[in-house]
C-alpha cells in the first residue's frame, strides 16, 4: 500500500515491536521506520493490504477475524526483529488498551537506546534488541539495576557489554527464555 502512515509506527499493525528492531537503529538504506513510519521499509506488506481491506483497521486485534490464518506459525520463527510474542504483544494491547501498551513500549525503547548507547562494544545490538524485546519490564529493570550495580567507572566498553549481556542471559535463563533468532 503506497503512501502508508500510522500514527504510532513503534508498534506493527500485525503486533511486531517495530522501536525494538536492529533495523531501526540502523543508518543508511537498510533502516526501517517501522510499520508505517516517515521511510516505511515494507510498503508491500501483506498484512498493510489486508488492513485496508478490512476497513484500514489499525491493528490486527481490532480485527473481528483475528487471529486469521496469516498468524498460523507467525511465532515459529524470526526476521529481523523476533516474532516470538507477536500474538501474545497483540492479546496484551487488546487487553490493556494501546495507550497503556505505548507507555510500556517506550519505556523498553528508552532502555534499549541507553543499552546501545553504553553497552554496545559493535557486536551486541541484536542481542540488547531481542533481551528487551522478550523479557518483561520489570526484569529489563531489575537487570539494569544490577547492571548499574555491578560496571565500575574504569570498565572499558568491551567489560560493560560482557557484563551486560551476562546479567540478561541469567534473567532469561530463569524464565526459560532463549535469546537467539529463531531463523526458518
């Protein structure tokens, strides 16, 4: 669909986490502004068409079809950004409202940009996308406390990632959480 725009592009109108994509952070010909954003990266989607042809919904959600057969498998594998709680992200803004889940989602995205920020040694931004992305809220929180806890002002960047990342691969490891991509 040409010319697409939504209002909120951080989160998909199929239930992706646009704000906590690799892609969005990305400069040059390869970033996405997410689902409907100012460079929409996708203006072929299948799912914007579908959109427009129940009556430019902008959410799948508030589909009375949802979940439809475009969702059967959606969270078995990955893309670039995991699709792993697509459905569930979907089922939550259903429930809590958009506002609510907006307020949440840029929370996340703030964290994730002070994550890349200064834990970053080059090689973690996909890793600090997906942690984000997967884990609740109040653990992202409570591992950036630990985090603040635990780096000490002479580590070098290389030392805060290595710590970072420890400190998600634990909380993710307690909750049964893989964080990897999942690729077909």
């Amino acid at each position: 669909m040409k010319n697409y725009q939504r209002q909120y592009p951080l989160f998909s109108l199929c239930g992706l986490n646009c704000g906590l994509c690799p892609n969005y952070y990305t400069n040059g010909a390869s970033r996405c502004s997410g689902c409907g954003g100012e460079a929409f990266f996708n203006p072929s989607c299948a799912v914007v068409a579908c959109s427009g042809q129940h009556g430019g919904i902008e959410y799948c959600y508030l589909c009375e079809e949802y979940p439809c057969k475009r969702y059967d498998g959606a969270d078995s594998y990955d893309s670039f950004v995991t699709h792993r709680n697509q459905l569930k992200d979907n089922d939550k803004v259903k429930n809590i409202g958009i506002a609510a889940y907006q307020i949440e989602l840029n929370e996340k995205v703030s964290i994730l940009q002070g994550l890349l920020e200064n834990y970053n040694d080059g090689r973690r931004k996909n890793f600090f996308c997906l942690a984000i992305n997967l884990l609740e809220l109040q653990d992202i929180k409570d591992v950036m406390g630990q985090i603040e806890a635990e780096v000490k002002p002479d580590f070098t960047l290389k030392e805060r990632a290595a710590t970072a990342v420890r400190l998600f691969q634990v909380i993710a490891e307690k909750r049964n959480i893989t964080l990897k991509l999942r690729k077909k």
